[in-house]
C-alpha cells in the first residue's frame, strides 16, 4: 500500500479514536478500546472507508505500537498507544 494512503489512516484515526470517538459514532471499552468491526464500520459510515487488511499494515508499521499486533488481537484495537 503506499505510504501516503497509511499516513491519512493513521491520522484519520488518531484524531477520531484518541480526540473524539463519539463524533464517528464510536464507544470506547474500558481501558479505551474499540472492537476493529465497530472501528471499521464507524470509519465506512462517515465516508472514510478502511479495510482490514489496511488497518492491520497501519497497525504494523507503526512504531508507537506497544500493543499486540492485530493478528493476535484482532478483536481489539487500543485507542491509546497505536497510530
């Protein structure tokens, strides 16, 4: 994928997941995390649509990430700490 592309979703999400969640519809878990069905629909419903496998590159180039990786947690995304 180019680098561009995984730049705007790393930024598309950090400002929605970490700033302000409810203005895509989305409702943090304890701890600050997110399903990736729920982040993935909620990004889709306001017209900027992610797919898995994007999330998942994002998720793996960034150098932030102290969490799993989203194959071994892909259930869950952090809302702190990735992107």
């Amino acid at each position: 994928m180019k680098n561009n592309r995984l730049v705007k979703i790393s930024k598309y999400l950090s400002k929605h997941r970490r700033h302000s969640p409810d203005r895509i519809g989305l409702e943090l878990q304890p701890g600050g995390w997110v399903s990736v069905e729920e982040l993935l629909v909620a990004c889709k419903k306001h017209k900027f649509h992610i797919f898995e496998n994007e999330l998942k590159e994002v998720v793996e180039k960034t150098t932030k990430n102290a969490s799993p990786s989203i194959s071994q947690a892909r259930a869950f995304v952090p809302t702190k700490g990735i992107l």
